[in-house]
C-alpha cells in the first residue's frame, strides 16, 4: 500500500495484513485538514475504525520510523467493554509492531497486579476500560503526565453505561495540550458537550451514510403470531445455516429462556448476559470463534464490543429501543465485502414500531412471514444436492463407493446418505399462517385460495377452543397447519376450513377421538346468522277498567317513632361528680348505667373492664 500520508512500518503492516486500500473513515483521517486536530467521528460498528485511529495518531507517537523509549505512556485508548479494548490492543499490537510498539492493557476482571507490572514496563501505548484505568490512575500505578494523545472509541456507548465521570476523571489527569479523538456510531447532545469540555476546534467527520455502510447487509422483517416467536426464530436459522449467528434479546431472562428452549431443540448456542463471569465469557467467545458453537444469545449490554468471525446472520429477537441500536447490531454482520442478513421478528402488536425504526434507520426492509416448515425442508434437500461429496471425489471415496454399492445397492445407499444428511438437525417448526383481517367473506377465505368446510361435533358446550382442536385435525388428517383456514367455534358445534388439496384426507367423515367427529359440508355453513330466541306471549290486559290501587296512606293516630335518647345538662354534672354510696355511676337516660360499679378489691366488670386472664373476653368487653 502507498499512501504519503502513512508512515512506512504502519504501510508494511497493512500490506502484511492484505489491505489494497483503505476504507472511508481511514482515509478521511488522514486528510490533510484533519492533521494534528482534534476530532469527532462518526462511525458505524465494522467500518475499520480502529486502524484509522491508529493510523491518525501515528505523527504524535512516531520518531522517525520508530516509537521512543518513554518513561510514561504516549497514547492513551479508552474502550466501553473488555471485549472491544482486548480487540483494540489486539489491532495496535500488530499495526505497531513494526515501529517496536510496547501495548498495556487495563481491564476489569483482569489480575490487577500483572497490569501493574505491565505498565512497569513503560508500554507506549495504554487500552483500557474506563472503571480499571481511573482505578490505576488513582493507585498511582498509570502516569498521563507524558500523554500526548487520547482515544475514546464508542464514545457513545460509554455514557449509556454510566461512564461519564469516570471518563471526565481520566480526562482532567491528562495534560491539557494532549490531543483528543472521539469515535462514536451515533452523536447525541451528550456526546456533544463532552467534546465541546474536552476537546479544542474539533473536527466534525462523517464518514458515510448509515445506508452505504450497510449495503451488503439484507433486512428481512417477519410477521408472526405471537406464540410463534421462538419458532419462527428456529425456522430462520435452519434456513440459513449460518457460519455463525447472533440473537438479540433485551432481558437477561429472556436470553436464558430461549437458550433452554435452543438446546432442547438441539441447537449448538451459548449465551452472553451480565450475569456471566469474564472467565466464562471467554469460554462462550471461543465455542463460537471454534466452531462448538453456531449461535450466540445475548442481551445488547452483554454483546457490546464482541466481534465474531464470519457472522452471518443477526435475529432481533426482541426489537431494539432505537434506530441507532438496530444499527449497531445489524452492523456487526456484512463486513469486509461478505454479506449478511439482519432479520427483525415483528409480532402484530408491533408491526407500527418496527416500520419507524426501519424508517430512522433509513434502511429497507423485506417484510413478509417467518420460514415455513415446507420452506426449511426444501432449502435442506437443496444443499443436500449440492454437497461436494456428490460432485467431488478421490480414487480412494470412488472405491469405497465401489464397495457399497455391490453390498447395499443404489437406492439403499441413496437412502442412508439421506438419514445422515437428516441426523442432527433439529425439526423445522410448523407455523401459524397470519391472515389479513379484512371484511366480509374475504377474511374466511384462507391464504392457499379454493377450501372445503367440514363441521366438528364439539363447540362451546364441549369447552372447545381453536388452540386445542388445531394439533387433533392435523393429527387426524395427516396435515400441517398451512392446510387449515377459518376455524369457527359455535355453541354445540364448530366449522373449519381445509385446502382443497388436502381434504381428501379426511373423506366424507372421520373420528378424531372418541366422541369428536369431523364431517364434510357440501357448500359453506351460515356463520353470520344467529338463532332467533323464542317469541314471548304479549302481556294480556285485565278486563274492565283496571287501575293501578293508590298509594295506602299511615293513619293519623299511627304512633311516631322513638326518638333515642339524649344526656341532659344534669346528666353530665352528675356523672362528673362522685358515685354514690354504692360506687356506681348515674344511669343512662333509657334505665341502663353508664359503667358498673367495681367491687371493693376486685376489678370492675361490665362494659369496660379488662379481658379475663388467661381466658377470651366476655361478651361485652374491651
């Protein structure tokens, strides 16, 4: 690679690493204008970010051809995960080793006391998340006095996690005529005052569109019924078969529910959440980057920074909260030229949703429903013909066939390669089929066109329910539930509609159970007419002049009722003064006393008196 702008070790390792040209980011960092100035860049996730930092502070660190002995660090590369920051030092480590680069790494969940000696030996350049760099820097153990250039890569995810004052601390202890990049796929107003706090005349860089970046990937957003959510994800991934794919969901439970119900149908998944230790997240990374494993789980926090080789596929299980999250997660597939496929499960609740993040995202999006059953069978017998094995082959398989051939013969053999191509791949799901709900007869007629009614000897009164008799039809007649249309449940009997193509199954009538019997209709039942209830006799008039009795009235002598009882001023004076002679209180108006008299050492009884001991009050106390 030639480029003046490049110094000749960083060129020798690009072209030792096979890049013929650089991407947008990386040119535009190298522009003329951009030398020496501070910046904020806007880049997605895979547009090579990480090589174009590393090649725009090359003219801080480099002497000559060479990096100097330092007695601090030089540069300084803050990251939001340990994934990304391993990741990053991972690329400077080879761009600089060339010009003799000494890379130091400060992460969480790493043994502190090796990153204290590694920083003992003067690295040039420093990589670390913010949470463990701030933990060094006040130790004592990391030095910025000599920083001369600071990187913050995925600027933005960083604030979303809550680091902010972590990040303004490591900044304020750097000196203050280092320069500052900032690398961020989105630029909110948080971003925006942190570069205008930290950073001097920066320049603002674009590097392209959100749509050019992910040209290569293809977005295909499926319709599905909302118990068909975890099947239709199933279906897309026998589809595909990808290399490697990734699942995005936005719960921890979420992650681990799917992934029980994965390996229950023999898929070969891990998952990624933050309840998981870093020992084994390293462990699920490597099952994936070696093959053990085609599928990762993940929640959006667990997934940052992780890049998998070779994905091709990204399933957005649960629908991101933003365009720029659906972004950053498709962005992780149809990089380096290879394509890839970014599928969104849409249930009917959310089909408004998801069109506006498709529509912020300004990207374009296939809408149509999830794999069918039909579908995955027919894509497995379509790679199944294309194998190499069957258009391949050495002297030595040709005999071996020889051999199998005379003992089993053509078609026992053909049967066998079938049964083994078959093993180990989970069963496609059966899906419901979505049906549009239109007016009238339209929305009885099902999707496959021309169909037959068959009425079954079960409704309301038998507690029938659509979800119960669904799997007994298709049992009973041998047929998937793509044959199935309307089902109608009615009082004491139920409708459906059947394909032409596969009502011949059931003949003119067939038991489903004992007691549950399906029977062909010749035509289409009444579904919209309803029983008219019994007419009720009219009411008869009485004969003559009847007239409604008049309202009886009371008797004047009728006695008036009883007004209660009140205290009299003589009442009160003489309750607040002593008791008589026999201790008791003045009576009530109405012939009851107001308190019972307390006999000479005992306790008072009455309305008043204490519960007994040791024993359930008397009726009466309180």
């Amino acid at each position: 690679m030639t480029n003046d702008m490049i110094a000749a070790p960083l060129a020798a390792a690009l072209a030792a690493k096979g890049y013929a040209s650089l991407t947008p980011v990386q040119q535009a960092v190298l522009e003329s204008d951009a030398q020496g100035r501070d910046m904020l860049v806007s880049a997605q996730t895979g547009s090579g970010k990480t090589v174009a930092f590393g090649l725009a502070i090359a003219p801080q660190l480099l002497d000559g051809d060479v990096l100097p002995d330092a007695a601090a660090p030089l540069a300084l590369a803050i990251a939001p995960t340990r994934e990304l920051a391993l990741q990053v030092a991972a690329e400077l480590g080879w761009l600089y080793a060339q010009a003799g680069g000494r890379i130091a790494t400060c992460v969480g969940g790493m043994d502190y006391r090796g990153e204290r000696r590694a920083l003992e030996r003067n690295p040039h350049i420093v990589v670390g998340t913010p949470g463990r760099l701030r933990d060094h820097i006040e130790r004592g153990s990391l030095d910025l006095s000599a920083l001369r250039v600071a990187v913050l890569d995925e600027a933005d995810e960083m604030l979303d996690l809550g680091f902010r004052e972590d990040l303004e601390f490591i900044l304020q202890s750097a000196p203050e005529d280092r320069r500052t990049l900032m690398f961020s796929a989105t630029v909110p107003p948080a971003i925006e005052h942190l570069a205008g706090t930290f950073q001097r005349d920066a320049m603002r860089i674009v590097a392209q569109g959100e749509s050019r970046q992910h040209g290569d990937i293809e977005y295909r957003a499926f319709n599905v019924a909302v118990r068909d959510r975890e099947p239709a994800i199933f279906n897309i991934l026998r589809l595909h078969e990808a290399r490697t794919a990734i699942i995005f969901c936005k719960t921890r439970a979420n992650v681990n529910h799917l992934l029980a119900r994965m390996g229950n149908r023999g898929f070969k998944a891990v998952a990624l959440s933050g309840e998981l230790s870093q020992q084994e997240r390293t462990h699920a990374l490597q099952a994936l980057r070696d093959g053990r494993a085609q599928v990762c789980v993940a929640t959006d926090v667990a997934a940052r920074g992780i890049d998998l080789p070779g994905l091709e596929l990204v399933i957005h299980a649960d629908l991101p909260t933003n365009s720029e999250t659906l972004l950053h997660r498709s962005g992780r597939t149809g990089r380096a030229g290879a394509k890839g496929v970014s599928a969104l499960i849409v249930m009917p609740s959310e089909v408004r949703k998801a069109q506006m993040l498709l529509k912020r995202a300004r990207v374009d999006a296939d809408w149509g429903p999830a794999p069918s059953a039909d579908e995955v069978r027919a894509q497995d017998d379509s790679r199944m013909l294309d194998h190499p094995a069957l258009h391949e082959g050495t002297g030595d398989d040709l005999a071996m066939a020889q051999i199998l051939l005379d003992r089993f013969g053509p078609e026992r053999l053909a049967q066998a390669f079938v049964s083994l191509w078959r093993e180990g791949r989970p069963a496609p799901e059966e899906l419901t089929v979505l049906q549009d709900r239109a007016p009238s007869a339209a929305r009885e007629r099902p999707p496959f066109g021309e169909a037959v009614w068959f009425r079954l000897s079960v409704g309301h009164t038998g507690r029938a329910e659509a979800r119960w008799l669904l799997p007994k039809i298709c049992d009973g007649g041998g047929i998937n539930r793509d044959a199935i249309g309307a089902i109608r449940v009615r009082q004491d009997e139920t409708f459906v509609q059947i394909a032409v193509a596969q009502a011949g199954a059931f003949g003119k009538e067939l038991e489903l159970e004992p007691g549950l019997t399906m029977r062909r209709l010749e035509g289409e039942p009444d579904l919209d007419r309803a029983p008219r209830p019994a007419e009720r006799p009219a009411r008869r008039k009485p004969e003559g002049d009847w007239k409604r009795p008049a309202r009886v009235e009371a008797p004047d002598e009728a006695a008036p009722r009883p007004k209660k009882a009140r205290w009299t001023a003589e009442d009160r004076s003489a309750r607040a003064g002593k008791a008589g002679s026999d201790g008791a209180g003045p009576a009530k108006p109405g012939g009851f006393r107001a308190k019972t008299a307390r006999p000479e050492g005992g306790k008072e009884r009455g309305k008043f008196a204490a519960p007994r001991k040791g024993g359930k009050p008397r009726k009466g106390d309180h």
